[in-house]
C-alpha cells in the first residue's frame, strides 16, 4: 500500500515537472518579442560548398545593436528569427574568419514581407576568402610537419602532434593580439577528425593482434615453400600472392613485419639472396594491398571521405590491381634472374628448422579469428545494405573476437597502436587547418584551372602527381590534403562524379610508395630486418629495383582506369 | 671459460668474420661463441607497436643464423655455440666477452664505406678499442665484402 502510494506521488511529480517545462517552453516559443517571420538562406563559398559557423546578424540600418543572430549550420543553412518591432530598413551583416565579411540590405518589398509575418528566402550568399597571417601561418606549419615527417627529424606522430600544438599556441596566445592570426578554436579543430577512420583502424589493428600471433604466415610461408618444391621462379610468385593478399586485409607494415624474417630463412635455406625475395614481397605488399578498402591506410582515408565502400574499391580497383600485380611478377623474376638462378637444395638441417617455424601456433585462435574474420567480410560487402559504416564493422567484429578468445586485455590494448591513432587524430587536425584558411581552395582553384574540363588529363595528373609525390612524401599525409581537393574536381569536372578520381588518388599514392625505400612505411621496416641480418637494402638499391616497378605497375593499373571509366 | 666470441648478423659480410674466427680456434684450440644481437632501433621511425613480436621473429632468425655460422665451425672440426642477446649490439658484445672471459673478439670491417651502422669503419675502431679496455680480450677486426646488392 504504501509502495503504491510512493509510485503515485512519483508519477504526479514527474506529471507535474513535464507539465511545467511544457509551458514554459509554449511560452518562449511564443515570445512577445519575436515575430513569426523568418528570413532563411544558405551561405557557400566559391566551390559552392556550404559554409559553417558563419556569423549572421541582423541589423536595423545605421544601428550596431543585432536584432537578430545565428550561425550557419553544416549544410550552410541559416534562419533568422524576425523581432516583433520590425524597423523600416534592415541589413544583414555577414561574416567569418578566414573569408570576407558582406553586408547586405534588405530591399523594402522583403521588409514589407516581413512585416506581414512572411518569411523570406535570400538567394545563395558567396563568400570570398581572405588571406591573412593565418593563412601563412597555418601553411608553414603544415610544411614543416611534411618536412619533419620526410627527414626523420622527429617521428610521425610527434611531427604532427606538434604542428597541432603549435597551430593552438598561435589561435589562442595570438587571437587577444590580432585577430588575423586565430585558425581555429579547439572545438573548431576536432570539427575535421574523421572518427570512422580511427575506429576502423583501431578495430583492424585488435584483429591483427590476434592473427599475428597464430603462426599463420610462418606456415603459408613455408607451405609456399613446399609446394614450389624449391623452384624459385614458382616460389617467388607464390609468396609475393601470399603477402598481397594478406596486405589487402591487414596492414603493409604488420604484413611485412612477420614475412620477412620467414622469407629472409627460406632464401638463406636455398641459398640466394634473401633480398631477391622480400623486395619482390614488398613490392606486392604496396600494390595488392590497393585492393580493398581497409588494405591500406590510404585507402581508409579515401574510402571515409568520399564514401566509398569495400565493394566499390573491390569491383573498381581489383582488376586493375591483378593487372599491375601481374606485371610485377614478371618484372621481379626478370630483374632479380641472376640471383634466383643460384638457388640450390636446401640443407636437412635448414630445412627442419623451417619445418618446425612453419607451425601454427595457436590453431584454436586461429580458427576463431577466422570465423570472424569471414563474418567481418561478410559485413563489409553487405553491410552497405544496412547502412552499417565500416569502422563499426570493424569494432564490433574486433570486439566479438575478444569476447569469444578472452585474451589478456592489457595485451590487446597494448597492441593497438595508439602512437598511429594519435598520428591521424592529428594529421587530420593540421591538414583541417590548412583546409580552414582556404590554402586547399586554392590548390584546388589552381589544378581546376590547369586541368580544365579534361577528365583523362584530371585523372592522369592526379594518379602520376600521387605517385611521383609518393615517391618523395610520406602518402598519408599527402592523402589527407589531396583529398579535399580531388572532392572538388569530383564536383567541378564533367564525367567525375563516378568517383574515379577517389580511385586515381588511391592507386597513385599506394603504388607510388614502391618508389623509393622512404615512399612506404612497409619498405622501411623491411629494410631494417633486412639489415640487421647483414643483408642491407640501400636508398639507392631500393630505387633502382623499385622506380622500375613503379613505373609499370602506375601504368598498367592507369590503363585499367582509363579503360574502365572511359570506355 | 675462455674462447673467442665472434659478433655476426648474417649475410656475406659475416662470412669472413666466420672464416677468422674458424682460423683463430684452430690455432689456438678455442670454442666459438657465435653472438647475434636483436636490435629494433629500426623500429623507431616507424609507427608500429609490434616491437614484441618483431623481436621474436628477429630472435628466431638469429637462431637460424647462428645454426648455419655454427655448422660452418663444426664442419672444421671446432666447437661452436651460439648466443642470442637482445638489446645494444656494442653493449651486448661486451657482457657476453665479460661472461664468457674471451680472448679473442672478431668483428668484421667494412671494405667500402656503407651505410652509417653499428659496424661502419670509423666506429668499430672505436669499439675494438673499447673492449680491450673493458674486457681481457684481444679485439681482431677483419675485412669484408659488404657487396651483396641483388
């Protein structure tokens, strides 16, 4: 009894309290100060892309007091909710750091409309940039992130983190000086961290952590071994299958990570060098991994911003990428024919030390990685259907691996790789800030007017300037500011809105990594194993096998785009 | 314990330090302590947390060198065991001349200059220097060919 009446005492409370706050929001929806006219409109800029966080105020004419004001929204949107006094003339004073501020009058018809609680629609509003200090400061700071990042002067993550802190200590310390030095707020940086990105490659890498340690490369390795039967011109082919196909799923660097040593054993067991064999692999590792969109981190970045699903990458670039891997196979048993003719019979006791590296070593957890890693395939091709982004596909497939093996958890988050989440978190930031003062507008501006309405000559400069940039420029970063700009020629060039400069970009910045041992984080790591082995991969040894490779594989998955869109 | 401790990472440029200290034990009736040091410091450039499972895998490649370096010594009729450290190669070297009371330690000296590393010219002079004043060991520094570009 004394139960029910608590609840009834309850539910009145909660009755009354809604009841309350219902009328007082009835009231302020109906403030005697406000009119029930509303002047709306939409503010864009000169790639008629909307605007956000402009400023808009209404003004009575010759009066600095606001009648009214609001910000645009992400779509560029504003409404402006009319006064109940509304005086005879009115401006609308626009404005917005880094563009132009614009002042616009309301012409006495609008006004009369006003009054007569109508609302009004303004046309489009353009906004013109401006550049100021910002503008220089924000590009500085990203060229030197790009340098830092390209001598090793710093590692990447911290070269970013500190073009990140540097382009804060300017907004905040330097704003109360001259407003012409503020970039962006806090709130206004985090704004262009694209999240789907860092969630997908932190669901990706918990899934590796487990498959890594399983032995499975070790044993497709020496698998890859046992069927060639030794023959090298059969054995190289096979492995450079293997560490493309598992590039296309996991990442070029963990690929190659755990191929090299194994593949560095099998050549010293049959006697060639070991370099015959992992520069062919790595070589694979670069161009097969284009194949998918969780392949490499590029194509993470370009799948997130242009919407591009697993699918599309499969079906628009797979061809493309067999045609390119084909050619690098024949390229890599010519070029390296010397040394793989000097292959020999293994030794017994070699061979049983490979035999006994070629285990798996944890099958129950491989099994059960593979169910999910089967069901998260499943997911990525189908889940278009539901809308399901990749990142979530990629969390909880990772998240339901752990439920299933329970691993040590302070293991699996000791395998993320926090130092590459914080690398994007702040790449993204830096890059947002250049995007910001409008230096991306104008690169964009620039290659728009150069290219013109060509979209064989868009696409052919935006793949070779991917793969020659590459070859010198760390290609995530080089990514994350191409991107903006290859989505305005999508939008601006006739024939581009199948999205095939999404894909020019991901080929060229992929492939172009075989360029030169800088141009791939995955070519840096084989060369340190490599040489800490006693068999050193130079800059120049590097360059005179991989510029080849890159020449003709660039070339052939061009001719695959050309063909597919085109024709 | 005594003996000589020969410092390798494989490849055609450990061959001839193999072949002094093959050489050296014969002469004077020594083991072989063949030492092969997991290094990551390639790894720090790179953005990668997988610093565990790369040194297992550099740790079972040592071994498979150190098999073949061992085999080499066996072939000639001299006892040979190999010793896998992980850590600073220079460092390494030391403990396992201190433990292992070595006369001798062979390093190998590049022919030609390449690329600047623990075993550059100019730094291994140095280094031989270091170990004889810190260890009983004679320091033998022999000539490589580091040409092993495919």
């Amino acid at each position: 009894m004394k139960r029910k009446v608590l609840w009834v005492v309850f539910v009145g409370l909660l009755l009354g309290i809604s009841i309350a706050l219902l009328w007082q929001g009835q009231d302020s929806l109906a403030s005697p100060e406000e009119n029930e006219a509303w002047i709306v409109g939409i503010i864009q800029d000169n790639h008629n892309a909307p605007v956000e966080e402009v400023q808009v105020t209404l003004h009575a004419s010759g009066s600095d007091a606001p009648l009214s004001e609001t910000l645009t929204q992400a779509d560029g949107h504003y409404t402006l909710v009319m006064p109940k006094e509304i005086p005879d003339s009115l401006s609308i004073q626009i404005s917005r750091s880094h563009f132009r501020s614009i002042e616009i009058n309301l012409t006495s018809e609008e006004i009369q409309n006003l009054k007569s609680g109508r609302t009004i629609t303004k046309p489009a509003i353009t906004l013109e940039r401006q550049i100021g200090a910002a503008f220089w400061i924000a590009t500085i700071i990203f060229v030197l992130v790009l340098v830092l990042i390209a001598t090793g002067v710093f590692h990447n993550t911290l070269a970013a983190l500190t073009g990140t802190a540097l382009l804060f200590v300017v907004s905040y310390l330097g704003r109360p000086f001259s407003e012409t030095l503020f970039i962006f707020n806090f709130h206004g940086a985090i704004k262009y961290i694209d999240w789907n990105v860092i969630f997908l490659v932190m669901g990706m890498m918990i899934l590796i952590a487990v498959i890594e340690n399983t032995g499975i490369f070790q044993w497709l390795s020496y698998f890859a071994y046992r069927i060639s039967g030794g023959r090298v011109w059969l054995l190289i082919p096979v492995l450079m299958l293997i560490t493309g196909i598992a590039s296309a799923f996991l990442d070029n660097v963990t690929t190659m990570l755990l191929m090299t040593p194994i593949s560095v054993q099998i050549a010293l067991a049959i006697g060639i060098n070991p370099l015959a064999m992992i520069i062919p692999e790595v070589f694979a590792s670069n161009v097969v991994g284009v194949s998918t969109l969780v392949g490499t981190p590029t194509n993470i970045l370009i799948g997130s911003y242009g919407d591009i699903s697993f699918n599309d990458f499969l079906a628009n670039l797979t061809p493309g990428v067999i045609l390119a891997f084909v050619g690098l196979i024949i390229y890599s048993l010519l070029t390296f024919k010397k040394d793989l003719s000097q292959a020999k019979t293994a030794s017994p006791e070699l061979l049983a030390m490979l035999a006994e590296r070629g285990k798996i070593t944890k099958p129950e957890h491989l099994k059960k990685a593979g169910v999910v890693g089967a069901g998260m395939l499943l997911l990525f091709i189908f889940g278009e259907r539901l809308h399901l982004v990749p990142a979530v596909t990629a969390l909880v497939s990772a998240t339901a691996l752990m439920v299933w093996i329970k691993p040590d958890i302070e293991e699996m988050i000791d395998a993320v790789d926090w130092t590459t989440l914080v690398f994007f978190m702040s790449l993204f930031i830096v890059v947002g800030a250049i995007q910001e003062v409008g230096l991306i507008s104008i690169i964009a501006d620039s290659i728009g007017k150069m290219v013109g309405d060509s979209l064989v000559l868009t696409m052919l400069s935006v793949i070779w300037l991917g793969a020659i940039l590459s070859v010198f420029v760390a290609n995530i970063p080089f990514t994350a500011a191409m991107l903006p700009i290859v989505g305005y020629l999508t939008l601006t060039v006739p024939g581009a809105e199948t999205k095939v400069l999404y894909y020019c970009l991901s080929i060229g910045a992929a492939l172009g990594g075989n360029g030169s041992l800088i141009g791939a984080s995955a070519n840096m790591v084989t060369a340190g194993i490599s040489n800490s082995v006693g068999y050193p991969i130079t800059y120049a040894t590097f360059f005179k096998k991989g510029f080849p490779a890159m020449l003709i594989t660039v070339t052939l998955a061009t001719l695959w785009l050309l063909l597919h869109f085109l024709l | 314990m005594s003996g000589i401790v020969c410092a390798i990472r494989g490849g055609p440029s450990s061959q001839s330090t193999i072949e002094k200290a093959i050489e050296l034990a014969l002469e004077y009736s020594l083991p072989i302590y063949f030492v092969y040091v997991v290094n990551l410091d390639f790894m720090a450039h790179s953005s990668s947390s997988r610093v565990h499972m790369i040194s297992q895998e550099l740790e079972h490649l040592g071994e498979f060198i150190l098999l073949n370096a061992k085999s080499k010594a066996e072939k000639m009729g001299v006892a040979a065991e190999g010793i896998i450290r992980h850590g600073e190669v220079g460092n390494e070297i030391i403990e396992v001349s201190r433990e292992y009371d070595a006369n001798f330690v062979i390093l190998g000296q590049p022919r030609r200059k390449g690329e600047e590393d623990f075993f550059s010219d100019k730094r291994l002079k140095v280094f031989a220097s270091n170990i004889e004043e810190k260890t009983n060991a004679k320091a033998v520094l022999t000539e490589v060919n580091q040409n092993n570009e495919a």
